[in-house]
C-alpha cells in the first residue's frame, strides 16, 4: 500500500524527514518530491534513490531539472513507471489503472496548480502551472481524489477536482505515467551496494566541467533580463536556476551522509545549498532596488563547493 499512515484519507500522515525540520530548501521540485514522499508511505528509504543528483548541469538558461530515472527506481524498488496512454477521460484511465488491485498502483499525473489548494500562496486560484501528482485513491462519482504533491499527501474535492477534472479533459490531454511493482524491492546491505553501484554509474555521466562556472559566465545576460522584467519573472528563474542548484546539492548531501561517504563532501553539499538560498535573496533585492550586485563573492563560494564535492565523490566512489 502507499498510504500505510492512514487508509481512509491523508490525515495523520507524517511526511518524510527530508521534508521536515531544518531544511534549507523544504521542498525541491514536484516530481523528486512527490517520489520522496510516495517511497516514503510504502515503507521504503527515498535516501537510496538520491545519488543520480552527481549528474545535475547548467543548461544555458537553467539548471538541470532533476528528476530520478526510471531504471533506478526499479533496480533498488522494483517499481515499474510507464507510460500511460490517455484515449478515455484522464479520471476513466486514472481509476481503471487504481481499480486493479495490484500491489504497486499509483498513477502520476500533470494537473494545473491552480486547482491545487496544498499550492495556497503560491499558484492556488492565482497562477495556472503544470505540476506533477501521484494520485493512490480516486472516486469520480464522489468527486474526491487522494494525492502526493511536492512535500506531502492530500485529498483533493469539490470545486477544485471538478477544476483539475476539466482542466485534464483538454483540449490537449496531460501526460500521464502508472506505477506497478515488479521485482521485490531491495533492502540492508542489497540497497546500499545498489546505491553505491548507481553513484559509480552516475559519477560516469557527471558534467565535464564545473557548471557553476557556466552559469558565472551566462550571469550578465540573465541580470539583464531580470533587471528589465518584472518580479514575476524573477520567482520563474530562482525557482528554474537557484532552488534547482540548491536543492539538488542538498539532496546529494543527504545520499551521501546516508551512504557514510566523504564528510567534506556532505559539508560542501550544505555550503552550496545556503550559498544558492543567500544568492536568491540578493538576487531579489536587486531586482526590487534596479541595482546591479556584486555576486563575487557568492559565485566563488558556489564553484569551490561544487569542486568539492565532486572531487570527493570522484575519489571515494569514481
């Protein structure tokens, strides 16, 4: 089951550590965050899936959007993510996939936020974006659905579903993935030398240089357009350059202290983390004030985590 906590509805659930305490960053993104917690309500450790954060680059425009790969979750869960074809109404397909009785079921979703109340004081009935759920329960004819979003578990109903239903009917149908288990899922000593053999294979894949310096280099424009556009504009980039690099960084310091790896690495993990959080404010202190800053400081301290970290890794695991 994914909802051990409490089989009739979300209340009561506890959200997963990562998602708790003292975070620099609470959440990440919607679709490593959904994961964290649905792992998490299964009984399995989300920490062990974490390591393919090594990979994350600069894109020109952004940073990596992280998401975990398929074939990792099922090499250490056994859970199988496919594709599913949507023909019927998303709601039909959504039950039908939930309504199999097979252990595993759990249907992920692109929905608009603006239908999504946990989203209350950000994009809920303000702003219509695309976010990613992972629906475990859902009844149409009562108009109600139980879901993982970002950091945790929800029961969506009334106005709202019948918000996310018509949004999902079109005219463009949203993409849509199921879950099924397949293999036994891994655990003790299995878990962690999967774990280590991923690191191994994503540390292979790691960006040639450092992609912090990339963003240093790319930075001037990116200030140009931010000191001529509205606020607005600025919460789309530190969520696509700043919250990506940070939290990213700070998921891989949670795998890596997890897997009793390199503590200069977990320590730079943090380091890049709050420098990624510290350079958010000033970013938008600056796009209120109209006044160019000098980041200097904040980008040296970015590029020597990042070498860090990943000449640690390099020699612990590469």
């Amino acid at each position: 089951m994914w909802t051990p906590h409490q089989p009739d509805g979300p209340g009561g659930y506890e959200r997963h550590a990562l998602h708790r305490g003292e975070r620099i960053w609470p959440e990440t993104n919607c679709y490593v965050d959904l994961w964290i917690e649905a792992l998490h309500a299964r009984g399995l450790d989300p920490l062990a899936m974490l390591g393919f954060t090594v990979t994350q680059d600069f894109e020109g425009d952004q940073f990596t959007f992280f998401k975990v790969p398929l074939e990792d979750l099922e090499t250490l869960y056994g859970l199988r993510v496919q594709e599913l074809a949507i023909y019927d109404s998303v709601e039909a397909h959504v039950a039908e996939q939930l309504g199999r009785g097979r252990d595993g079921g759990l249907v992920l979703v692109e929905v608009d936020g603006f239908h999504l109340p946990d989203t209350r004081g950000t994009s809920y009935g303000t702003t219509h974006v695309k976010t990613t759920v992972g629906i475990v329960r859902i009844d149409p004819a009562a108009g109600h659905m139980d879901y993982f979003h970002n950091a945790g578990f929800y029961r969506l109903d009334g106005a709202d579903y019948q918000g996310v239903a018509a949004a999902a009917a079109g005219p463009l149908f949203p993409y849509v993935e199921f879950v099924k288990a397949g293999a036994p899922p891994l655990g003790g000593r299995a878990l962690v030398g999967a774990s280590l053999d991923l690191m191994r294979r994503h540390l292979a894949r790691r960006p040639a240089g450092n992609p912090v310096t990339a963003w240093r280099e790319a930075f001037p424009e990116h200030l140009d357009r931010l000191l001529s556009r509205p606020m607005e504009y600025f919460h789309l980039y530190a969520f696509n350059v700043l919250r990506q690099l940070g939290a990213n960084f700070e998921l891989l310091g949670a795998h890596v202290g997890w897997l009793d790896g390199p503590v200069e690495a977990v320590e730079a993990c943090r380091s890049i983390a709050e420098g990624a959080k510290a350079m958010q404010f000033q970013l938008a202190r600056t796009v209120a004030r109209r006044k160019a800053p000098d980041l200097t400081e904040s980008f040296d301290r970015l590029e020597r985590g990042y070498d860090t970290v990943l000449g640690a890794l390099a020699r612990r695991y590469g």
